[in-house]
C-alpha cells in the first residue's frame, strides 16, 4: 500500500493572529508557521502504518508557496519516504482553496498509483475540512473521514474509527480511498535530530502547478475580515435574587 | 560534515541581489537575533531541488540572508526542540523548582531518544558526527526552557563531562561510558573543582594511586551538579608522581555507585534550585587503569581545552533567557501606565532596553565569531574567555535592570524575571569566574 499524505503550511497553532489593517486577512508576514497539526496527525498514522508492515511508502505532497518546503522537510524529518511540492506563486498561496488541493492531488494520482491518501480532517488557518470529501468526489473512491482509530480491514479494505455523537461509527472502507485525520488518532512523534539530518537526503520533487494543468481561480471571494467582538466586561450582583432582578431587567428571563 | 552555507559562492550571488556594500557575514550577524524565531532561511543546496523553490520567489521577501552559522537544519532541530520544550519540560519547571529538584533519568532519556546529547559525538558511539555549530544550536535553544538548571544539567551531559572522553577515550571507554550517555540512558557529571581549588585547577589534591591494575581514588570534589543523581563522573585527579602540576593529572571515568563513593546531601544554591549540586567524596574508590581518558598524565591540558567548549555553550544558552527578559521588560513596560502614561514612555526606559539590547547582539556576534574561528581549526581560547566574561557580566546587568522596571512584580519569587535573576548569577562563577577570564584575556594580550 502507498499512502500519499497532504500537509500544509499554516501559521503555528501557538501565534495569536492579527488582521492585516485592510481587513482583507490575517498577517502572516513575519510570523512562525509549522506544519498543520491536523496533518501532523494523518502522517503520523501513515508512517505507522509503514511501520506495522501495511505500507510499503509513504509521499508527503504539499501545495503551496516557495516556504511549504520547510514543511517538507518536517514530514521527511517525522518519517515520509519523499516529497511532492506542489509550487505556487506567493501571490498565488494565498488564493488557494480546497478545491484547487483537491484538483492537484487528483492529477497527480492519474500520473503515480496511490492506494490512500491522508489528509488532516481541516487545516486550522481556514478549517475548511473539505479537501479530502472533495477529492474523494472527484476520484469517485470512497471516503473515511475523521478518524479515530485506522486498523487492517482484511486484503484491499481498511477498517476506520470515527467519533460520532454519542458513540463511535467503524466503516469498512475499499481501497483506494480518500482518510481524514481526527485529534485522538495519534500522538505524532518529534522528529529527532538524526531524522532531520537524514531528511535533507530524501527525494524532494517539485512540480509547478501549471505543469498539472490546475488553475488558481478563486471559487469565492473574501469581503472582509474582522477581530472578534470585545467581549465586555461583566458586572458584580449581591445575591441570586439581585441576579435574577438583573436578568429579568435585560430581557433574558420571562416573568 | 556541516556544510557552511557562508563559502558557498551561490550564497554571495543572492545576497547580493538583495542588498549590497557589507559583506554576506557582517550584514546577517547584524539581524540574525530580531528575526531569529521568525525567519525562514532559503536553501542553498541544488542537490535536492530546494534551490529551485527558493529563486521562483525572487520578487519576495523570501530571499533573506544565510544565518551566519545555521543552515536550515539547525533552525528544523531548534523547532523540534522547541516544541518538546514547550510540550514536555516547561509546563513542569514550576514544580521542579518548589521541590528543588528535576528527574534527571526521565529528562535525559526523553532528550536523549531525540538525540540532543549527540550532535559532535561520533557516529560510531551513537553520536551525530556533526560539527560544534550543531551544539550551539542546541545549546540556544535549550535556553528556552524556562529555568537555568535543566539545561544546566542537560549541557554537563553533552558538551562538559564528555568532550574529552569522545575525543581521547579508548574505544572500550567509550563504548562503556560515551555511548549510554548519548542515549541519555545514564546521567554524566563533571568533577574537577574542589573546596580547596576552584578556579587554579592545578591545585587539586584528589588523588589517584596505582594499586596493580587498579587506581585508587582519595579526595573530594565540590560544585557536582548533576552530582545526586549521576551515574558516573568524569573526574580530574593526581595520578602521576611528579612535581609538574600541569602533567601529573588525569581524567578519569568514574562510576558513582561504586564502593567508597559519598555524596553530601544537596547544596542549597541562591538559584538554580532545582539542580541538584552536592559534594563528592572518594574514600579508596577502586576503578580500573583503562577508566583513564586518553594519555595519562595529561588530564590537565584535556580538561583546558573541554572547558572552551563548556564556557561557549554556557554563553549559547544564556542568549534565549536574557533575550526574554528584555522582549517581557519591553512588553510589561508597554502596558504599565503611571503618571498618567506608560513606563515605556520613558526615555529613560527606553533606552535602557535598547542598550540592553546591542549588548546582547554583540554578545551574540561574537559567540557566533568564536565558533566560527573554532570551526575553521584556530585556537578560540581567548575569544572564548571574552564572550564568556561578556556573558556572565551582561546576565547580571540585564537581569538587575529588567527586574527594576518590574518592580515588586520583578521581585516576587515566581517571576521569570526573579528566576533569570538568581539563575543567571552564576554564569560570572561556574565554568570559569569572571576573573579566571580576565586573566587569560590578559596572558594572550601579553604575548602579542
């Protein structure tokens, strides 16, 4: 089984993102960025699957700007075999949507045979969370998103786990298919430091995306992007009646 | 071998496209620090098709300098360390620091598995085979965990109590005592000052006497951090009859469970107090003649040179938290308002911290200018006494000038600002005090 995994560059989970003054996003000018965790998670399972002998190669693909190498070179460093760098313009990084994830992805499996692709169940700059139901539509192979649990489904299936509410849902799913990646699938490993100076040996291919004949046409458009409301600061009540006097006040409670 | 990116004439050509009239080294020393969290390096390899990536983007900022010293896989290595830091070790330090004490086995072996302990060891041993620019890096970024005495602790390990042994240990010594280090199986430790000889290293009195293939050791040695929980001990003493004090010592591996081995209960510090620094005693302690590292006879000059490299990463990881202590005195300042506008309104705040701040970037370049010089093969034993007596003097002015702005806030036991204050007061003391540095700044100005 060869599983391709999808990460993506986004800015790191710790930084508190400003809006740019335009309103049109947010900053990312100058600000740390790291590999999706979400997608951290998915490569996780696919490198552990390589490790309990289900896989025979794990591809790491990114889309994105001249920077989503770095991240790369992450997935090199936490067990990818190779690299896939889907190369866009700056310009271009920041139109991107999940379609046009999902249109590359697809070209790219009608060049090289992939049993699985894996993806993080949404990437936490846009959390989308379409570019893997969106790919499955495309290819026509089944889906199994959210996963909480991957294990061996007998030859040609995978059996999936997946958090639903109140219960867990276990789907039988036909390979090829399209995976999605929960938060309690695993926890990824770090990479060490002979992984990273290992990494930077591993085959990095880059494909500009003209070259798959996908374009970067803007499905929507982004009127504005704004803080969230201030939320204002609470006054003090002496005791629960005075409490529910205030409520009634405001309106929130009915005589 | 790390390939450094400054020779590679590549790297001239794209520096000069961006800007021009200093040379690709002056120019990045001068920025590595502001951006050094935030700055992505581009490749400058073509083997592996990343060059590429990096000239499709030319009309962008994408095209900042080299760092002076680390290509991006020092700055992959500080990320991961970074995380782990951030994940496993920081949200306890607290702890720690009430109990006066870390795990040291849990921690190592946590690190270990992910190789901080290995980046110039040998390959052979486990070791990274990299060179002394990878330890630097790891040096400064153990400087973000958010106390002096882990990464204290966890640099006796890499870079003070193994040096020697990974260069001039046998084979079966390295194999014993090197390997399970680097792993961060074992926990090392360093003993070389004694309560009657600190910084004049010559004057020990340990002695270790020949007893058929044995040697027996006598004596005590102070200031052991690591010295509760270590394992083994990398320890100078007098193994040769002669009056020549500069080659009638050696080091010696060490074990400390071995019988006549005593440890004092743990000394109370000013800081670093969840370290654990005792006192140790050899009372006819037998260890075998092949535990000597290297020539016998010859531990004094080892040791000389294993302390340049102990003094460099103390002044790597001391960089983070005094960095930290200037970017949160700038941002308290900033939100404290008195008088009717903020501290940072202040000139005199102001600048202040900007005084701080070149200080520590000249600091900076000249650890960054040292282990360059010690890359290229040259003797950096003078550089390395600067930057050191540097570093040890700015802890303490910078942490003293912070926690004024503070205030009580600054003063209160749980501050960063209170822990950085009394941790850091001991980089003028350990690994050679500040007049240790004066003097050898001294003896090579006397020479020319």
């Amino acid at each position: 089984m060869r599983i391709l995994v999808g990460v993506k560059r986004v800015v790191d989970y710790a930084v508190k993102v400003r809006v740019k003054p335009d309103k049109s996003g947010v900053v990312t000018e100058g600000v740390q960025h790291s590999m999706n965790p979400f997608d951290e998670i998915a490569l996780e399972e696919a490198v552990k699957l390589k490790e309990k002998k289900l896989a025979t190669e794990v591809v790491a693909f990114s889309l994105g700007g001249p920077k989503s190498a770095e991240i790369l070179r992450t997935a090199l460093a936490k067990g990818a075999d190779k690299a896939v760098h889907v190369q866009v313009s700056e310009a271009e990084a920041a139109k991107v949507e999940p379609l046009h994830v999902a249109q590359a992805l697809q070209k790219l499996l009608e060049k090289d045979k992939f049993d699985l692709v894996f993806v993080g169940k949404q990437a936490i700059d846009d959390d989308a969370s379409q570019t893997a139901p969106l790919l499955a539509g495309l290819l026509d192979w089944p889906q199994a998103l959210y996963a909480s649990k991957v294990e061996e489904g007998g030859a040609g299936f995978l059996k999936v786990t997946r958090e639903i509410d109140g219960g867990l849902d276990t789907v039988k799913v036909k390979l090829p298919a399209v995976l999605s990646a929960d938060l309690r699938l695993n926890e990824p490993r770090y990479a060490t430091l002979p992984n990273i100076m290992k990494a930077k040996k591993k085959p990095l291919q880059n494909i500009p995306i003209k070259d798959l004949g996908v374009e970067i046409k803007s499905q929507t458009s982004i009127l504005e992007v704004s803080e969230p409301p201030q939320r204002e600061a609470g006054g003090f009540v002496e005791d629960v009646p005075a409490l529910v006097n205030k409520l009634k006040e405001k309106g929130f409670v009915k005589n | 071998m790390f390939q450094r990116s400054r020779s590679k004439p590549g790297d001239i050509k794209k520096w000069k496209a961006t800007k021009s009239g200093q040379t690709n080294r002056a120019k990045t020393a001068a920025v590595s620090c502001f951006f050094l969290r935030h700055w992505h390096p581009t490749s400058s390899d073509n083997d592996d098709g990343m060059a590429a990536a990096a000239t499709t983007s030319r009309s962008t900022k994408a095209l900042r300098p080299h760092h002076i010293l680390y290509d991006e896989r020092h700055l992959a290595v500080q990320q991961t360390l970074r995380k782990i830091i951030d994940d496993k070790i920081n949200p306890q330090v607290r702890d720690w620091e009430r109990d006066g004490i870390f795990p040291a086995h849990q921690v190592f072996k946590t690190l270990g598995r992910v190789g901080i302990f290995a980046a110039n060891k040998p390959q052979k041993y486990g070791g990274l085979g990299k060179d002394f620019s990878l330890s630097i890096a790891v040096a400064e970024e153990l400087g973000s965990i958010a106390c002096g005495s882990v990464p204290m602790s966890l640099l006796v390990q890499s870079d003070m109590a193994t040096p020697a042994l990974a260069e001039y240990g046998s084979d079966e010594l390295r194999e014993t005592f090197l390997r399970p280090s680097i792993s961060g199986d074992v926990v090392a430790c360093i003993a070389v000052s004694e309560p009657h000889a600190g910084s004049d290293v010559s004057a020990i009195r340990t002695t270790a006497r020949r007893s058929g293939g044995d040697l027996i050791l006598n004596g005590t040695k102070m200031w052991i951090t690591n010295g509760e929980q270590a394992d083994w001990a990398c320890v100078l003493a007098n193994s040769v009859d002669n009056s020549d004090i500069h080659h009638n010592k050696s080091l010696i591996c060490v074990p400390l469970h071995s019988e006549g081995v005593h440890r004092s209960r743990r000394l109370e510090k000013l800081g670093m107090r969840c370290s654990d620094t005792v006192q140790l005693f050899f009372d006819d302690v037998r260890v075998p003649v092949k535990n000597i590292i290297g020539r016998e006879g010859y531990g004094f000059l080892q040791q000389m040179k294993q302390f340049n490299d102990e003094r460099l990463v103390t002044v790597a990881v001391a960089l983070a938290p005094l960095q930290k202590c200037i970017s949160d005195t700038l941002n308290y300042a900033r939100d404290r308002r008195i008088f009717g506008s903020t501290l940072l309104d202040q000139q005199y705040i102001q600048y202040g911290l900007a005084e701080l701040q070149i200080e520590l970037e000249a600091t900076r370049s000249l650890l960054y200018r040292t282990v360059l010089a010690r890359l290229d093969g040259e003797d950096v034993s003078l550089l390395t006494a600067m930057a050191k007596l540097k570093v040890g003097r700015l802890a303490r002015k910078v942490t003293d000038r912070c926690l004024q702005v503070w205030g009580g806030a600054g003063y209160l036991d749980e501050s960063h600002i209170a822990r950085c204050f009394r941790d850091l007061r001991v980089f003028s003391i350990g690994a050679g005090s500040d007049e240790v540095m004066l003097s050898i700044v001294h003896k090579h100005m006397r020479r020319c």
